[in-house]
C-alpha cells in the first residue's frame, strides 16, 4: 500500500518539474510572440505582488498544516484510512507549492523580470522538501515496520 502511494506522490512530484519546464517552453514563445507585460505598470507590479504575496503565504503554511495534519494523522488506528488521508493531503501541498514554481516561471517571461525567477527558485526549493519518500511516510505516520 505504501508503494503504491509512493509512486503516486512520486508522479505527481515529478510532473509539476515537468510542467514548469513546459511553462518555461511556453513563455519563451510567449515572450518572442511579443506578447509581454511591463513590470513596471500597474498590471505588471499587481502581478508580481500576487504571486510574491501567493509563494511567501503558501509555502510556509502548506507545510506547517500537512505538518500539523500528520502529527493528527499518527492517532488514526485504520492504515488504510491513515494512507489515504496522507496521500490527499500530500497531493495538495504539492500542488499548492508546485503552482507557485509553475507561475513564477511563466510570470518571468511575461513580466520579463528576475524577482519572479527567484520566487519560482523559492518554489522549487519548497517542493525540494515535499519529496516523497518511503521513510518520509514511515517517519510522519510513526508506522511501524510489521505494519508494512
């Protein structure tokens, strides 16, 4: 079961690289489209604060909630139960740490501005700590090795 999980959380982790790797692809295009966005207007300096304000909010709550939702999670008596819980919930901080990777890669065609290059290296290295691993599920359940 936890394998299964595993390779699941491990797909998902993987393809949000991928997608921000497309979304670089499709910015390059964007940009040679002529298709770009002053930093400096007000479009520009509202777009950039969003997604400032999206990475510095969401990356430290993500994983302080999934934190405190598996510390919850370790009182579950049903493995079954307990694996699936933590699989949704792992789903969701990916997806809310990858979106802000995704965006700030985008956003740094569009806008044409290096804060939002770093804000998508700030992603990155949020979701570096939201790798899956068999040990990780282990450790954050308090499973023990004949439960397996």
């Amino acid at each position: 079961m936890i394998q299964k999980i595993l390779k699941t959380l491990q797909f998902i982790y993987y393809t949000i690289y991928i997608t921000a790797i497309l979304s670089a692809i499709l910015g390059y295009y964007v940009l040679y489209s002529g298709l770009q966005i002053d930093s400096k207007s007000d479009a520009g300096i509202t777009l950039s604060s969003i997604l400032i304000l999206f990475i510095i909010g969401s990356i430290p709550t993500a994983l302080a909630l999934f934190h405190r939702y598996t510390k919850e999670l370790r009182a579950e008596p049903d493995m079954n139960i307990k694996l699936e819980k933590y699989k949704k919930a792992s789903i969701i901080r990916l997806l809310v740490i990858g979106l802000g990777l995704v965006a700030g890669v985008l956003f740094f065609y569009v806008l044409h501005s290096q804060s939002m290059l770093f804000c998508a290296g700030i992603a990155a290295i949020g979701l570096v700590f939201c790798k899956p691993a068999e040990v990780k599920i282990i450790t954050d359940l308090e499973i023990e090795e004949t439960e397996e």
